[in-house]
C-alpha cells in the first residue's frame, strides 16, 4: 500500500496497520495516537529512479514537514551529484572524459567511490563500481533481448575497479580511469550513502524517531510512535503483495538486493540488472534476493549488492573483513 504524499495518520488501534514503502519493504506503523502525542508525519518522493518514503515522529507536524524537506534535499543532492544518468553529474563528467584524464568531483563523491573500492578489494571484483558500460550495455529497463555475446565478453573479467585512480589536484579531488572499457556506476551503493546523508539531516533538526526509505534501502532511527522498535517486512520476490520475513529495526539500517524488480525475459531466461564483474552479464543464481542489516545504510547497500547470490560462507568472510556489523538477514 502506497501511503498519500504529506500525510499525518489516525486510525483506531494498534491492530490496524499501514505498510509504508515502495519496493522491497514495508514497515508495519500505528495509525493513531492520542491528541498531544507524537505522530508519524509522512512524505513520498521520487528521487533516485525510485520512490522515497520519510517518515518522522513529531508533536509538531510543521516542524516535520521542514525536517523532511532538508533530508529530502539531501536525497536529491546525490541524486544530482551521483548519477550515472547525466552528463553534468560528478559521475557523468568523469565517464564523459578521454582515458587517463582527470576530472574534479565532490568530496561527497570521492567517499563513495572510495567506499566502492574497499568492498571491491574485499570482494575480489564482485563488487565493482566501474562496469557502468557493461550496465549501460544490459539497459535491463528497455531491453527485451540480451545483447550479442561478444559485445558482452569484451567487457568481462577486467578488474575494472583498478583501473580508477583517485587522487589530489590543487587541493580538489580528482578521478581517472586508465581503462576505456571503464565507466564509473555507483548504483549500488550511493543510494545507501542518501539515505544516510538523510538521516543525519534529521538528527541536526533534533529529530529522534524516523524513518528514511528509499526503495532497497532503509534506515529506521529510534521507535516507532508507539514506543516499539520499527516492524519491517521484506516483501516477496515471487508476490510483492506479500511478505516473506518480518523483523525489528532501531538505529540500524537493511537493504535488499533482488533481480524481480528490474529485469526482462528472453527466451524462457530472466536478465536482470545484478551484473557479474567476472561474466559482464546477471548473475546467474536461483536465489532472488538477498536482504542485509548494518550500522549503516551505505554497508547494507554495498553489502546486498556484493553478496546477492553468492554462497553463505564466502558472503559471511566478506562482511566479517568489510563491515563486522553486517548481517545477512534473508535470503530468498
């Protein structure tokens, strides 16, 4: 159930629930509180290529209205800065320029990639932030067919990760790639590093209990209006209208990596966007999702990227050497 834009919640009992939340999960609120108590003040936005959704727990709905707009602010400040989609971004310039040339990007986006290739050393390149060609190649929104083999073959297997330099230039970051078949994509972990800027947004604005989700991606701060730590649930890959495994978040953050929300069939096969660095091409694997729990929302979201179809024991060493926090919750 997708909850109205600006919308304060009443309803009659704890028993009667809303899920609020677009895509992977759903959080289980209290619609009601008595007069005078807090209450869940909430707002949906697209940002991302998704939907977030920011719920605060306020006395005062104005107050959360303003404590929202900064976060959401913060959400479209890495969109903008981060995004694979635009020439103008930090990303899009860098992909934009001759190999071996430098280009200068915030320090907002040298963290990120800087986080991108920790996990991608941890992982081995099963992590890699720089196979945005052979993700611009799959285009598993648009595509209907899978692309000719070679085109994809040429792209494999390069440790791509290695040929980015980050480095200083006149006391400005800069970023160059030395591989032409390099081309910088941050979807798997910048997301996670919004929802984080978002919710230290909220902590300057004094805000103690919230919720900040941006599709796979959620941190849930403090409780729940009702005094009780935040209810997930995970929905079904096989049935979104139902889900799969339930728990209980405070000051933590989870993320879902799954291959039924984008993806195409071909042939009796399904392609979906989780790219294997090692084959150029999805991941080959009967598990549909893989959902994950850190301290923070940039971990879980590089961390369910990484492990997504990988087996347990290799995915557990990961997270031990990467983000000891980490857990991996479910797998479906």
């Amino acid at each position: 159930m997708q909850i109205p834009d600006s919308s304060e919640f009443t309803g009659p009992s704890r028993r009667d629930v809303v899920l609020l939340g677009i895509g992977a999960f759903a959080v289980a609120t209290v619609p009601f509180l008595r007069s005078g108590r807090p209450r869940l003040v909430q707002r949906s936005v697209p940002v991302m290529g998704t939907i977030a959704d920011i719920g605060v727990v306020h006395r005062d709905q104005a107050y959360a209205q303003a404590a929202i707009d900064a976060a959401i602010r913060q959400l479209r400040y890495v969109d903008r800065t981060m995004t694979a989609f635009s020439e103008s971004s930090d990303v899009g310039r860098a992909n934009s320029m001759a190999t071996g040339a430098a280009t200068v990007i915030t320090s907002a986006t040298a963290s990120v990639i800087t986080e991108g290739l920790r996990w991608a050393e941890a992982s081995d390149g099963a992590f890699d932030p720089c196979i945005g060609r052979a993700v611009n190649l799959w285009d598993v929104k648009n595509r209907t067919a899978p692309p000719e083999g070679a085109q994809v073959r040429r792209l494999a297997g390069h440790a791509l990760y290695r040929t980015l330099d980050l480095g200083m230039h006149g006391g400005r970051r800069v970023v160059q790639m030395t591989d032409a078949s390099a081309a910088i994509d941050l979807g798997g972990i910048a997301k996670g590093y919004a929802v984080d800027l978002a919710v230290r947004s909220l902590r300057e604005w004094g805000i103690e209990h919230a919720l900040v989700n941006a599709g796979g991606d959620l941190y849930a701060m403090g409780e729940s209006q009702d005094g009780d730590p935040w209810s997930v649930g995970v929905r079904s890959p096989y049935d979104p209208s139902q889900i799969s495994h339930r728990f209980e978040l405070a000051d933590a953050a989870v993320a879902t990596s799954g291959d039924y929300l984008q993806n195409f069939r071909h042939g009796g096969m399904l392609y979906h966007h989780l790219l294997d660095p090692a084959t150029a091409a999805p991941r080959r694997t009967d598990v549909h999702s893989v959902t994950v729990t850190a301290s923070s929302c940039m971990a879980a979201d590089a961390a369910a990227t990484t492990v997504f179809g990988m087996q347990r024991d290799r995915a557990e060493r990961i997270l031990k050497s990467t983000a000891p926090e980490a857990t991996v919750v479910t797998t479906l």
